[in-house]
C-alpha cells in the first residue's frame, strides 16, 4: 500500500491551497497552484515580481477571483465572512487614508473588527510609528506610510496575517525589527504568510515557498532548501532551481524531437 | 448598522481635515443662488419658482461629485479591498457615506435655505422645515447614485464623467426648465422615472402652496425609494472578488 501524502501536514495547516488557477485578463497567472502554511510559524513566499505572488495573497484573502481549485484557511473555504474577523491582509501598495491621522486610520480598522484604542495604540508601537500618531497618512515618507498601513493590518489582532511585501524600501534596521515582530507574533499564536521579492529576507522565515511564473519552485525550510541545492544562500538556491527546472525541460524536449 | 456609523464617523473625519472641501460645500451655493438672485432681480416672481428647485438641485449634484470620486479613491487607494476583508457588509459601507453625506446635506441646507429666504429674499409659501428636509434627501440620493455609478466607473476620468451621463439629463428633464407637464409626448413619461424630477415637483409644491405637506411627504417617500433601490443596486455592484 502506497502511504499517502503527509495527512498531518495538510490538515493542520492554517493555509491550505489546491490546484488553484487564476487567470488575470488573458495570462493565466497562476497555473495551476498547490501550497500548505503551517499554523505558529512565518512562511515566506519568495520570487521575482510578476511571479504571482500578490494573485496568491489576493486568493487567499478572497478578494481574487479564481479559475478552479479550492483554498482553505483556518479550515474554512477563502473568503467566507467567518474568516473576515480571523485573517488579516496587508495590501502590497500602503492602503490607508491620505486625510487622516496614523491613528484615527488605524482606530478606524480597529473599530470596525470591533477593537479598542489601546489595541489601536498597540498596533502603531509595534510598527514603531507612537511618534507619528497624529500625523496625516499624506505626510508621511513612503516607509512610515507602508508601516502604517501595517499597523491596520496588526490592529485586529487576527489569527493569520497574509502581508503582500511588508518589508520593502525600509532601512535594514526596520526590516530587522519588523521580523522579529514577526516571529513575536507567531510565537503568541499567529500564522504570517509574509512576500517578498528580496531574497535576502529568506534566512529570516520558518519556511519558505520559492515562486516562479505562478509555479512553486520549492517549499522546505530555508536550511532545507540549502542543503537541498548545496548552496550558500537563498538566491544563489533560486537560481540552481531555475536551471534545474530549465535543463529538465530542455532534456525533455529533445528527447520528445528524438523520438519523434 | 453600527458599522455604518463608524465609517460615517471616519468620512466625517476625513472631511474635518479638508477645510477647502468643506467650505466650497457651503459656501458654493450661496454663492449661485446669491447669482441667481441678481440675474432675476427684476423679476421677483420667476426666482421664486426657480429658487426653491434649485435648493433642491445643488445638494443632488454636489453630494454626487463628492461621492463618486472619494468612492474612487477608495478604490485606487487599495482601502476599499482592505476594507472588503473586513467585517464590514458592504451594505454597512454604503450606508455609511449615506449617512456622513446626508449630514454634510443638512449643514448644508440650513446654510443654504437661510441665505435663499432671509438675504435673497426668497419667497416660500410652505414649511420651511420641509425644504430642509428635501434638500437633505435629494442629498442621500446624490450620494446613492454616487456610489452606483462609481461603481462603473474604473477611472478619474470615467467617474468626472458621470456627472453629466447620470445627472445632466435629469436637471433638463425635471421640470426646472420647462416644466414637466409641457414637455413633449414621451419626455414627460419619461420624467416620471427619474428621482430628480420628484425633489423638483416638492421644491415646487413648498413654493406655490401653504397645504401641500401631504404632496411633497409622498415626494420624499418617492425620494427615499430611489436612494434605497439604488443603494442596494450599488451593494450588488461592488464586487468582493476582481480579476
């Protein structure tokens, strides 16, 4: 008897994606996708821009309309108004209101997924914006305003966060402080899916999901992916899996013109 | 409905701190009808019947600009998707800028009616309670077929032109240029279909009868039908789910 697929895995997985497919205008820009997110850990999902990423997280939250294939968070379908109050979504452009302070914008969320102004003022430390509370969202430096729009994100305090490129344009030390802010939330209970095209950032995830032209091109640990690969960094181990990937289909292909 | 209170609170919010906007929201209608006024100094009598209908009018107008385009950048600022993974209904969502609007409208009207009546001298034979009242409606409804068509519209340049495809063809249509009942076979049937025309026939009542409450009541029901229909129709518009 064949063992099948680790079950475990599957069903305590807080993210569970199956054969999605999701066609964008004319490009089908998720093919035809598979991925789990365990529970408790931060998951990167790593590629060039245009490999899907953002269509993913776009699926997950169910604001993407999709083809066929079934998501599953939390152990209920993507999308379902349940979830609404659960998971949590950071937009990959800052989305937070230009003619409001940092901290009516993020009470306003907070109210909303029914949260008081401490957890308000809560959310804004952590993303380490106390001092910008009553500034307008419109002055703010494109960095301030992505945590910002962080903060709204964190304020619900959901059990999944999905965060479209949280980290991007920020000073290393700010990138430094928002994973361990990261790693702080998943050890209090919380599941982060977190993109990013910098690969850099690999080294800072529990596990890592490599995404290439809405293809998974691995999903292990990052010391997993290294031993794998037998390279020194993450994307020096992309680009082994690329020409992997491109020799076996060349390989493939002459041996189709072989036999022919 | 606690929701809708708590976006209403916040587009309030975001109005507190756009001076400009906010003064050009009361300050504007003075302005045209302190024009219109002077234009028909010498004829007393043409801008008491003018006067009234265009209080009704403005509100309309000006609350379906404002809501088309903040509905916008809503959209193109990513927080109305945000906002879809919320808790909050989409209907909350609506009801929510009906009512931060509808209150704008009622600021606005008393502005508005005080000059008409007690610097312009308008003549209003009505209650002028129930002008206010109107004007607050066709201002609900402006913000109700705001949000509709912002629901077609995909640019800046769709939404600015929204205003004369949805809105111009009323204003000629509903009884302030000719009125209603002269127009030609088949526009004046078709006047019948749209909500404008009914904030007209009210204004109108309000300015040539003292015991028309019960006609221009019936008016307002008619008014706030239509801003519910249309409501509701721009609940089923906005999409949870885009390509």
């Amino acid at each position: 008897m064949i063992s099948p697929a680790p079950r475990h895995l599957v069903e305590d997985a807080a993210i569970a994606v199956t054969d999605l497919r999701v066609i964008r205008g004319k490009r089908v820009v998720l093919p035809d996708l598979s991925v789990h997110v365990p529970r408790g850990q931060v998951t990167g999902l790593l590629g060039p821009s245009g490999s899907g990423k953002s269509t993913l997280i776009r699926a997950i939250v169910g604001v993407q309309r999709v083809e066929s294939g079934t998501i599953t968070v939390l152990g209920l379908p993507a999308g379902t108004p349940e979830l609404r109050h659960r998971v949590s979504y950071l937009t990959q452009a800052p989305s937070v209101y230009d003619d409001l302070s940092v901290g009516a914008t993020v009470a306003y969320f907070g109210r909303i997924a029914g949260r008081s102004k401490a957890d308000a003022a809560d959310a804004i430390e952590r993303v380490g914006l106390t001092d910008h509370t009553d500034a307008l969202c419109r002055n703010l430096s494109g960095g301030e305003l992505s945590r910002a729009s962080l903060a709204v994100a964190l304020v619900s305090k959901p059990e999944v966060l999905v965060l479209d490129e949280p980290t991007v344009g920020l000073d290393p030390v700010l990138r430094r402080s928002l994973w361990s802010m990261f790693h702080d939330l998943a050890n209090e209970g919380a599941t982060l899916l977190v993109s990013s095209h910098v690969m850099d950032e690999a080294s800072r995830c529990d596990r890592l999901v490599l995404l290439r032209e809405g293809e998974v091109l691995a999903d292990d640990t990052p010391a997993g992916l290294l031993e794998q690969t037998g390279t020194p960094d993450a994307e020096a181990a992309f680009l082994a899996l690329i020409d992997e990937k491109d020799a076996a289909v060349k390989a493939a292909n002459a041996a189709g013109r072989a036999g022919r | 409905m606690r929701h809708a209170f708590i976006t209403a609170g916040r587009v309030l919010g975001q109005l507190r701190n756009d001076h400009r906007t906010v003064g050009l929201l009361l300050v504007v209608p003075l302005v045209l009808m302190g024009l219109m006024a002077w234009i028909f100094n010498d004829t007393p009598l043409v801008f008491d019947r003018i006067g009234p209908a265009l209080l009704g009018v403005f509100p309309l107008v000006v609350m379906f600009i404002v809501t088309s385009v903040s509905t916008l950048r809503e959209r193109m600022s990513g927080t109305l998707e945000r906002l879809l993974t919320t808790p909050q209904s989409k209907g909350a969502f609506m009801a929510g800028y009906a009512l931060a609007f509808g209150a704008v409208a009622l600021v606005q009207a008393v502005f508005a009616t005080t000059f008409a009546v007690y610097v312009c001298g308008l003549d209003i034979v009505g209650a002028l309670w129930l002008l206010v009242l109107v004007a607050v409606a066709d201002a609900v409804l402006g913000t109700a077929l705001g949000l509709l068509a912002s629901g077609f519209a995909r640019t800046e340049f769709q939404a600015v032109q929204f205003m004369p495809a949805f809105i111009l063809p009323q204003f000629l249509l509903c009884g302030l240029l000719v009125p209603r009942d002269k127009l030609p076979d088949g526009l004046t049937q078709l006047s019948d279909f749209l909500p404008l025309s009914y904030a007209v026939d009210a204004m109108n009542t309000l300015a040539t009868t003292a015991d028309g409450t019960s006609d221009v009541l019936i008016d307002l029901a008619i008014l706030l039908a239509f801003s519910l229909v249309s409501l509701a129709l721009g609940a089923l518009t906005l999409r949870r789910r885009t390509e």
